[in-house]
C-alpha cells in the first residue's frame, strides 16, 4: 500500500489518498476424484492466484467554524477490483473468462438464444436459453462511495450519514420467485387473467422463432456456422407457462435468467441523528463528565437502480428482506 495525507487551511481541510494491492494464493479449493476411492472429492491447495487492486480517497473539511455554528463534512470514494495473475495448470477450468488479466469477479449465466439482431429467438412459443454459459458482466461495483456531516449550533448537533454504490450486478433471488409463483405485482396482466378463466394459450412472446436451418458451436458456445432462418414468432403459450419459462435461469434456486439479474446500484441515508449535549456546568452538579440526548433513526432511506422489493446493501441478494428501518432515543451519561 502507498499513499499520502495532507492538511490545508489549519487543518480545516484534509486529503488522504491511497492505492493498494492485495496479492492472494493458495486457495483452498475442492476438486472432483474418482469415486472408486471411496470419495467424490478431495480439499488442494490451487495454484490458482489473484491480485486485488484499489484506490481509495477521503476529503474532510470544515466548511463553516464561526461563532457557535460549525459545519463538518466527509466524503470517501473508493475502487478495486481482483484480476488473476496465475491459472491452475491441472484444475483451472477451461473457460473464456478465467484467463490471466482478467476480472476474478465474472457474474455467469445462461443467457437467451439471439438473432443477429439482438431478438430473443423462441422454440414451441417459449424463449430459448443457450446450451453455454457465458459472462454477462462483474459482481464488484464499479465504485463505492460515502459521506458524513454534523452541523452543530452550541449545543445542539445535526448528524447525517449515507453511501452507496454503483455498477455490479447480482441475482435477485426473491423476485425471481416471485414471477414464479405468481406473487410478482407486474405479473397482472389482461393475459394472466385469460389464463385463470380460459385458461388457453393468449400470449405471444415478443422475439423471432426459427423456420429452417442450423447453427453448430464450438467448445466455448461460439457460433462456428449458421444457416438459420428467421421469422416472428407468432405461437402462442399460456401467459404462466411464459413467466416460468423465462424466470427459470437454471431452475429453482439455480443461476439467474438475464430478467432476474440486477444492478446493485443504491443511495442510501443510513442514519440521523439530532443530539443536546447538557451544559458542563450541569453536569458537574452531579459529577458527570458529560450527558446527551439524541433522536436517531436509522435506514431512513433507500433509492435503489433496479432492486424495489429487496436491499441490494452488500452486492448480494438470496431472500433479503428489506432493510429495517429504526427509529429511537438515546441518552448517554458519562462518569
């Protein structure tokens, strides 16, 4: 780690800047053995290694000290991300993402079959996932960020804290259940009602289906020939037999559907708080060193780019409730 520090102003304004890297190996990794030892798998030591590379950067300063009014504030940015720097030679998987200099935090999945226009192609009336898993993107942030201030007048202060992130995905785990079973508010539709009382095929999945021809692979999911045909799909399927289809992922419990990966990005007020501290020479009457009283609460606010019913708070989401807001009293007495 590397980095510097400087005060300016009489020390009403401040910088910290620092960069680091953070060199890990030998992971403890399980791998598959031949079952005819007795067992399926047994714990190594990988040869596998990674480097995480960061930058962070916090500014304080004192904007207003004047009289019995004094205003702080603190804001602190910071960016990593983990890169491999050695592959395994015997147990690295073979894949297009895991290649030395690349990103460590790849987010997989099995993404929708495509036309060269980017349509959802559909088979039978129901979208059509590809055989390949495929990178759609990193877990990490892009950046994370947060901030602090206190304005106090006298005796009384007014303190607020927020963060947040930007960029990375993750799997919203609890949505994509809620589609499934039906429990999802966007899930009523005109559709969904000719379901429950016709109960036949209505509704046409917006994409393209194909009328003749093949596409072979390779190895990796890559498109090595391609003679298909195009045409819009017109089949129709029952509105509940789409959603599951295309909330599906991996099935139930398993890697998302591209509809059901989220970005993390939030903005979050985390705590306010107004405070009285109880003159000294009060306090003195009965020997304490100091008495406060403050309202607090907590998890005030929550603005989130993608995630409504779920807190993406900590870039992963299996189930998460949303965030508990508190609000409360606090009184310190100090002796």
């Amino acid at each position: 780690e590397i980095g510097t520090a400087a005060n300016f102003l009489k020390n009403r304004a401040s910088v910290d800047v620092a960069y680091y890297q953070v060199r890990s190996f030998d992971f403890i990794e399980r791998t598959d053995i031949s079952p005819a030892s007795g067992y399926y798998t047994n714990l190594i030591n990988s040869g596998r290694e990674s480097t995480k590379k960061g930058v962070e950067i916090t500014l304080n300063g004192t904007p207003v000290q004047q009289g019995d009014w004094q205003w702080d504030i603190s804001v602190n940015w910071s960016k990593y991300a983990a890169f491999i720097t050695k592959l395994d030679p015997m147990f690295t998987e073979d894949k297009p993402w895991i290649k030395v200099n690349e990103r460590e935090d790849a987010f997989i999945l099995y993404d929708f079959q495509r036309d060269p226009q980017g349509n959802i192609i559909h088979k039978d009336g129901e979208p059509l996932y590809s055989a390949y898993p495929s990178k759609y993107g990193n877990s990490s942030p892009d950046w994370i960020w947060g901030a602090n201030t206190t304005l106090k007048y006298k005796n009384l202060s007014f303190s607020m804290s927020m963060d947040g992130r930007v960029g990375g995905l993750a799997q919203t785990t609890t949505e994509m259940y809620m589609w499934r079973s039906g429990s999802h508010p966007n899930s009523v539709t005109p559709e969904r009602y000719l379901d429950a009382t016709l109960g036949t095929a209505n509704y046409i999945g917006e994409g393209v289906k194909v009328v003749s021809g093949v596409a072979t692979y390779d190895t990796y999911g890559n498109i090595t020939s391609d003679t298909r045909v195009y045409a819009p799909n017109d089949v129709a399927v029952t509105y509940q037999s789409y959603v599951n289809n295309a909330h599906a992922g991996t099935a139930w419990g398993g890697s998302p559907s591209p509809l059901d990966t989220y970005s993390t990005t939030f903005f979050k007020i985390r705590e306010i708080a107004l405070t009285y501290e109880l003159p000294m020479s009060i306090c003195k009457k009965f020997n304490s060193k100091g008495v406060s009283a403050s309202a607090v609460g907590q998890n005030m606010f929550l603005w989130a780019k993608q995630f409504k019913y779920s807190d993406p708070d900590g870039g992963y989401e299996n189930f998460s409730d949303p965030s508990i807001r508190y609000v409360g009293f606090n009184l310190k007495i100090n002796f």
